[in-house]
C-alpha cells in the first residue's frame, strides 16, 4: 500500500513545527457534541482527557477520548485529538505518533490526511501535498460516519486541493476549486480573497473585482 506507516512518518518527520501551528490553533476544549445531556456527558470526557494528558497519562487519556469518539460519530478520531493535545503541549514526537496512529487505526477517516498534507504545502512539497489530499478527497466521497463532518471535512480538502494548484500557478484549477469551497461556505472571506486573485492571474480583472465587494 501506498499509504503506509512508513510513508506517514516519512512525510512527517522534519515539519514539526507546521505540524504544532496548524494543530494548536484549534482548540479541544469546545463542545463539539452539541448540546443537552449527552453532550456534556461527552464534553468532561474530553475534558477528563485533558486533565489525564497535562498529568502525562497519555494512555488514560486517549482511552477517554476514544470512548467520547464511540458515542458521538460527529467527533474526529481520538488520535487526532492526541496529536492537537501533544501539539498544544509542544511535543513534536507525539504529535508525529498521533497522526500515524491515526492513520493505522481510522483508515477510512480523511482528517489525518489532510491535516498532514496541510503541513506539506507550508513546506512547499506540493506533490506530496496532493496525494495526501487526493487521497483524502478519495476517502470522503464514501465517507458516511457523520454527515456534519462530512459537510465540515469537505471544504477542507477543496481548500488544500487550490493550494496545490496556487503553489503551480493552475490558477485555473485553483478557481475550480476554491468555487466549490465557497458553495459550502459561501461567506468565506479568505476563500473569496484567494478566488479574486486567481480571476486576477487569469486576466480577469472585472470578474475579480465583483468577488471582492461581495
């Protein structure tokens, strides 16, 4: 298999820092599970698992984590949990170890995909960058565990995809893609700023001008 563990770390190693920033800017402790009883059941799981990470329980806190994951399919995967936990914790190997756990344990799951092809495309290695992506891209349209990750997950991918048509100048494709992120989020500014400057670079400059006063 292409995607193997020994890829995963391959690919990894070396973007440590990319990998703490674009982890540590999301934050765990929201309520992802909603709301009423069963979410805040779930919500002090995750934030028992916190508690259980910052006493270096790493194992006790991914079995928390895990067990909120089996009761809410709208949560990503306890080891992507993990590897935001290490990253906000400024561990770079656990953050590496999380993610190729992530990877061996939810095969079928995107997220970790593409948030390490997110860390390729801030190190300019766009081609690595897009088969992490295709693959992810691949994974979701058969992705059915939740419909609200699914609709979250999908601009996501739309999003890397005209990154590595921006880092080629396919600003063509770069379009393509950025217009489908918008019709999931269609009040996306930074989507909208990137989609006038592709118009831009394909000499459409009436065109673009129109996306940036919407």
């Amino acid at each position: 298999r292409v995607f193997t563990w020994t890829l995963v770390a391959a690919l990894v190693a070396g973007c440590f820092t990319c990998a703490m920033s674009r982890l540590s800017a999301e934050p765990i402790t929201d309520n992802p599970a909603g709301t009423g009883t069963a979410a805040t059941a779930q919500s002090q799981e995750i934030a028992d698992a916190v508690a259980r990470f910052r006493d270096r329980d790493f194992d006790g806190a991914m079995k928390l984590l895990k067990d909120a994951v089996k009761k809410n399919p709208d949560l990503p995967p306890a080891a992507v949990y993990m590897a935001q936990l290490f990253s906000q914790a400024q561990i770079p190997a656990g953050v590496i170890n999380s993610l190729e756990q992530a990877v061996v344990q939810d095969p079928t799951d995107p997220e970790a995909y593409m948030i390490m092809a997110d860390i390729l495309v801030q190190e300019r290695r766009v081609t690595a960058a897009e088969m992490l992506y295709q693959k992810a891209n691949t994974l979701l349209a058969s992705f059915n565990k939740s419909a609200k990750r699914k609709e979250q997950l999908q601009p996501r991918v739309l999003s890397g995809l005209a990154s590595v048509a921006e880092a080629r100048d396919d600003w063509a494709g770069a379009q393509k893609n950025l217009e489908g992120v918008l019709k999931f989020e269609p009040k996306n500014v930074v989507a909208m700023q990137r989609l006038a400057r592709c118009l831009f670079r394909q000499k459409n400059a009436k065109e673009a001008l129109e996306k940036l006063r919407e």
